[in-house]
C-alpha cells in the first residue's frame, strides 16, 4: 500500500525548470535515498511533498492519518525553550491526554453514579494509552537520544536561543526521532554530526520500521541505510533498487546505451536527410525522397541530456610561508569555561592537519582562536611571517541577497564581468545559478560561491571548517584533488574519514586535549 503517491509533477523558478512530469510513489517499509547533483531539486521536491512550496502542475497524496517528521534546518524554534522543552514536545500529545486524565479525575467529586462509571472507563483507556507509549519513561528516552546525539554535552537546560546552527539542526533531528512518525524525511542529517553520532543514527534508520525518505551526500552513510535510490537528474526522477553501487552500475550502463542509441539514430537520420536533398528535385526520384521524408518526420528524436558543468577547484598559491605556519603555547580556548588543557601545537609549512573528535570538544573554537578572531583564556598563538590565510567557515548567518555575480564582483573589484563569471562557472555554476541571487541557491550551491572565492584569493594556509557539507560527490571529489595537490599549509575540520584521509598528513584528535568527560 501506498503512503505516498506523486503523479505528473511539474515545477520550476521564474525560467528555470526544477521538474518535468515527475511521479513517484512511497511504500511502507521503504527506505529510499534521494540523490542528485546540487540544484536539481532535491529540497524543492521534499518542500513540495510536505505542502511547504505549491507545485505548477501535479498530484500529491498522503494516505489518511500518516504523520510525517520533516527534518528541516529553517524550523523556527521559540527562544524561552530550553533544549529539553523542544525534545519533551516530541510527546506533546501524551503530555496532552495527562492533562485531559487529571481533568476527569477532579470532575469525578460532582457527578452521578452512571457519569462516574463512564468517566473511569475514559481514565482507564487513557491510562492504557499513556502506559501502552511508555510515558512514563519519556524522560530517559529524551536522554537516550539527547545523549546519542552529542546534546547532553551541551546540556538540555541551555537555553535554543543561546544554540548555534549546528546545535540547532541536532535539536530538531533529536525531536524527530523521538516522534518516531510514520515517515521521516530527512534533507543532510549527518551536516552537523561528528562520527559516533552519525554510527549512532545509521544502526536508528536500519532498525527504523517505518519509510524515510533520506537527502545525503554522504555515500558510504547512505549506502549503510537504504534499499532504493531515487536519482533526481535533468527535470526527471528515476527508480532504482538497491544501494548507490546499484545504481551507478544501472545509470552508466543505461547512459552507455542511450548514448549508442543516439549515434544510430543520428546515422539513419544523416543518410535519410542526405537522399532527401539529392532527390526531391528529380522526377524519378522525387516519391522516393517523399517516403524517405515521412520516415524522418516520424522519427522520435533521442535527445541526450546536456553535460552539467563539473567543478574546477585550482587554488591560487601566495609565496612560501614561514616555516613554521603557527605556534601555540599552553594555549587554553573556551568561552566563560576552558574547553581544552593548555595546548602546545606545532604546524610546519606543508602540513596538512584534520581536526577530528566529538561535537561541542572546540574543534571551531581553536580555530578561531589560532586565527585571532576570539579571545583566548589564557596562553599565546604565534603566527609565522608572509602568512596569506584562507578561511572557509562552517556556517553563514546573515542572508545574502547579493546576485553570484555581485558577490565575486566585491571580492574581486578588478576582475571583469567575464573573468566573474569564468570564475563562478569554473566551480559548476550554470548561467541561471550565476544570475541568481545567493539566497535562493541550495546549499550545496552556495558553498560552491564561498569556494570560488577562496580559490581565487592566494594563500598559502587554508583553514577549512567542515567545507565538505552541503556540496554533491562531483564537488567534493574536486576538492579532495585540489586539497592533495595544494603546496601551501591545510588545517581542516571534516566528519568525514573518507574525504579527511586522503587530504591529511596529520591527525589532531581534539579529545585528547578536552576538559570534558566522556
């Protein structure tokens, strides 16, 4: 049985078509992964599905009384909450039939015999329900989770006001596995989760009896959780089963037809149009061409789908630095509370360093403290001579209503139109994205800006916070090889060993330097 049916979807942006004719259907039990390059849609589609965007043409249908749980990272949340409150309204409708027992209990002292009996057998199912979804235990389920998570770090009585992006998105995701609805979709879970909370949310979705619908480009994670592919490309939404393996196999194999289909085709029409020419003209002839031309007309052209840009990722090198890039000592970094034992560290001109350990450790925090932006608590950073830093941060509050285009230009106030958009293109921006304002791209895109920025700035340290989230396998591939051939210093914050492993010489692990127990 269906839980969800999508027929004939059609949607798009001012010129640009998202989709075309698109169908698609949800079963229970499945547990499908949405995949696609950045901008082919695939948060528009969940957007769609959960009645968040109108499409221009289309047919969406839930089956009656299904709950769906969206993981969606613009989620407003009420700052007088703390992050215990927001997990406690996962069971806001038990909370609710408690409120609605206890009535029942105080209006048993002014009623009549019949009255009382009914109003028991009311307390009596309500009391089974309550027992029944475990309500009595609510509050080690939210610690179970919160603690799985990496939100007991932060502590649930903080309040989600005082809560980075980053927290925030784990706050949300935590609520909605302790909904537990009878769908889950889920756009970029793992962004802000280091490694044991991503182990910790793969065993949850492979144990997970009810659908999901799961956006990820993290392939080894996605691999590890679903049972079908659905591959979002050039308007179209293509059914596969099995993991992402399968369908790279299927894809490049129906591709490699489609593609000799295509030549054939293009042959037969080149001999066909080639007799047409040389013998309309002549009588003898003349039927001949006409029946060759009736052919033509009812051909049904194949049309190859146009090559999509694929990033360039070349980073400018400024001269040599120093030998030593930086120097810290008994550096302590934190906020009002030290986060880290006093730190002696040592990066050497050349040195390619991964960051890695726990969520809320001060993996960021270090970072900005070794480039200065925020005070330490105590201890000193010494950065070596003829230091041209290029800083990729984690997260970007502010919303950017700057064009692609005006966002280089201010960067870059000497570069002409067509060396700007040479620039943005070279990072795998169409035309239509390169025009575009940078608040509508998706977040894959927008990263791709912030990249074709630092790329064109020469540097010789790169100091990277998480660069990897958001951007699709083509990007982050581009930028695996771009980082490895880099001749100047890297000092880089990734939860991801197979894109981290390639790229360090060196791994820091923060949790051997933290205040914190675990």
């Amino acid at each position: 049985m269906s839980i969800l049916n999508v027929k004939n979807l059609s949607h798009g942006f001012g010129d640009r078509a998202i989709f075309h004719d698109v169908s698609f259907r949800l079963l229970k039990g499945d547990h499908i992964g949405l995949i696609g390059a950045n901008g082919e849609g695939k948060s528009s589609f969940m957007n769609i599905i959960t009645n968040k965007l109108m499409p221009d043409e289309g047919v969406i249908e839930w089956s009656k009384r299904v709950r769906v749980g969206y993981l969606d990272q613009h989620t407003s949340l009420s700052p007088d909450l703390t992050i215990r409150d927001v997990l406690n309204k996962a069971f806001q409708y038990l909370f609710d039939l408690e409120t609605e027992m206890h009535s029942l209990f105080e209006a048993m002292a002014d009623v009549e015999p019949d009255e009382l009996e009914d109003i028991l057998e009311d307390t009596g199912t309500i009391q089974d329900l309550l027992d029944h979804n475990d309500f009595y235990n609510i509050d080690s389920k939210v610690e179970e989770v919160a603690r799985a998570l990496g939100l007991s770090e932060i502590g649930l009585e903080k309040s989600v006001a005082d809560l980075s992006g980053g927290q925030r998105t784990k706050v949300l995701l935590a609520k909605l596995l302790l909904e537990k609805p009878d769908i889950l979709l889920l756009d970029e879970p793992t962004n802000y989760l280091d490694e044991p909370h991503i182990e910790w949310l793969k065993r949850y979705l492979n144990n997970y009896e009810n659908a999901f619908i799961l956006i990820t480009h993290d392939i080894p994670f996605l691999n590890s959780v679903v049972n079908l592919i659905y591959h979002m490309e050039n308007q179209k939404l293509d059914r596969y089963v099995g993991q992402y393996e399968d369908f790279m196999a299927v894809y490049e194999m129906k591709k490699s037809q489609l593609e000799s289909a295509y030549k054939r085709q293009q042959q037969e029409i080149s001999e066909l149009e080639d007799f047409v020419q040389r013998n309309k003209a002549r009588v003898a002839t003349r039927n001949m061409a006409m029946s060759r031309q009736k052919k033509l007309d009812k051909i049904d052209r194949i049309e190859l789908a146009k090559d999509k840009p694929k990033p360039e990722f070349n980073f400018k090198e400024a001269r040599a630095s120093a030998k030593v890039v930086f120097k810290t000592t008994d550096l302590v970094i934190g906020y009002d509370t030290p986060l880290s034992k006093p730190l002696n560290l040592q990066l050497e001109r050349g040195q390619k360093v991964a960051l890695t350990g726990a969520n809320g450790l001060g993996k960021t925090t270090l970072l900005r403290s070794i480039l200065g932006l925020i005070p330490s608590i105590s201890g000193t950073v010494e950065l070596g001579d003829y230091l041209s830093i290029g800083y990729f941060e984690q997260e970007i509050k502010e919303a950017n209503y700057n064009t692609c285009i005006e966002e280089i230009w201010q960067t870059f106030p000497a570069y002409n139109q067509f060396e700007v958009r040479s620039a943005l293109a070279k990072c795998g921006l169409t035309t239509k994205h390169i025009e575009s304002k940078v608040l509508v791209l998706s977040g894959g895109e927008q990263a791709k800006v912030r990249l074709c920025k630092l790329i064109n700035r020469e540097s010789n340290l790169l100091v990277l916070d998480e660069p990897t989230n958001h951007l699709d396998v083509d990007a982050k591939e581009e930028l695996k090889r771009a980082l490895k051939a880099y001749k100047g210093s890297v000092l880089l914050i990734s939860h991801e060993p197979e894109f981290y492993r390639d790229v360090a010489t060196e791994v820091w692990n923060c949790e051997d330097w933290t205040t914190k127990i675990f």
